[in-house]
C-alpha cells in the first residue's frame, strides 16, 4: 500500500510541478523565511527571551533531524523509492536527484513539522499556525514527488516532528518562567503564555507568501 501511494503521487508530466517541486525542497529557498523569524524573536523578546526561544528551535531541529538521519535511517535501512531495486525504474525522478540510500524517517517532514509545532505554540495566531503547517505539507508533498521518500517515511517523520516542537516548546516556556516567575508555572504554560506580538505573527506570514511566489515564479523557468 505504501508503494502503491508512493507511486501515484510521485512525479507528473509537468515541468511546472517539477520546478515547485524542485525549488521547494530546497534549503536555500526557506532561508529568507528563516531570516524573518530570527527578526520577529529579536524584535519581541528581552536578552533572555531570545535565548530561549532561539535554543528551544535549534534544539528541535537538532532533535529532530538527528534522530532521522543519524539513528533510525542506518538502523532501519529502508531503501528510498529511488533506490528501491524493486521500484527504482518507475519512480519519476527530477534532475537525476535520487538522494541518499535510506530513507526512513524522513527528516525534512520531522524538521519542519518541529519548528511548525514549536512556533504555532509560541505565537498561538490561527492563520500563521495555517500557513505553517502548509509549508510543512509542501515540504512533505516535495518529497513523494521527487520519489526520495515514501508515505510512510512521511508519516512517521511528521509525528515525530509533532511532539519534539511540542516538547521543546514545554521546556522553553517553563524555563522562561522558572527564571521569571517561579509561583505561575500554570499559567505560564496556558494558551495565553505566547512570545510573539500579533503583528509579527501576520510578519511571518507574508514572508511565507512572498516565498511561496518565489517559488510558483521560479517553477515557471524550470528546465
């Protein structure tokens, strides 16, 4: 089964996809992105404020990619449909990019689902929380079209990415208010305990729209 929905949603006849695709998957294209939310954190966090925030993401990227691809990647072994000696001749493949050998769990799902999680619980603005976690699905969806992943591997990537945002975002807030405000732990961990004003939460959000744009103008000349 998993094969099976791998193969129907990997790859298609159209460059324009193809360059979605292509350019999504990218590091560099997220990087204004990730610029953006460096300056919302600065911009609305004391000293200490931003140091907790800024560890409690790095750590969950660490966490989360680290766990992927340095332990359960050469643990498991799991071929990547483009390597896939059973499969590796259906799976559309663009640009010759084939990946790695392995690829259960998939770390772009488990990176982005974990800063995803970490900053809808920071900023706890409805819309932005929408918009990250269409960019966490547009990073999944890259990866079954380049035919590097499976389902499965984006399955399980997305739930771990899930609970270490979650759990790193319960670290980072009681480390705040231990610091802080040691008798109002529960409070702190309320829906009402965000680190981020609603303007920068509608900053980030047009800074994942201009990105977007970027990303549909560029597909436009992929060749």
């Amino acid at each position: 089964m998993d094969r099976q929905l791998t193969l129907l949603l990997n790859g298609s006849q159209s460059l324009f996809l193809d360059g979605v695709a292509w350019t999504a998957t990218r590091t560099l294209t997220w990087i204004p992105l990730a610029i953006v939310l460096l300056y919302v954190v600065v911009r609305d966090n004391n000293l200490r404020g931003i140091w907790h925030v800024v560890l409690g993401i790095a750590l969950s990227i660490l966490l989360a990619d680290q766990m992927a691809s340095s332990v359960f990647k050469p643990l498991v072994a799991r071929w990547r449909p483009t390597h896939n000696p059973e499969i590796m001749y259906m799976v559309d493949v663009v640009n010759g990019y084939r990946g790695g050998n392995y690829g259960f769990f998939s770390s772009h799902a488990s990176n982005t689902w974990a800063i995803a999680m970490f900053v809808s619980l920071l900023a706890r603005r409805r819309f932005l929380t929408i918009s990250l976690a269409s960019w966490a699905l547009l990073n999944c969806w890259t990866r079954v079209y380049l035919g590097v992943h499976y389902v499965g591997d984006l399955a399980v990537g997305t739930l771990w990415g899930l609970f270490v945002g979650w759990a790193f975002y319960r670290l980072t807030v009681t480390g705040v208010v231990i610091e802080h405000h040691p008798l109002r732990i529960k409070h702190a961990l309320s829906p009402a305990a965000n680190r981020m004003r609603p303007t920068s939460g509608k900053i980030l959000v047009i800074a994942m729209l201009l990105t977007y744009l970027y990303i549909a103008f560029s597909a436009l000349f992929f060749r």
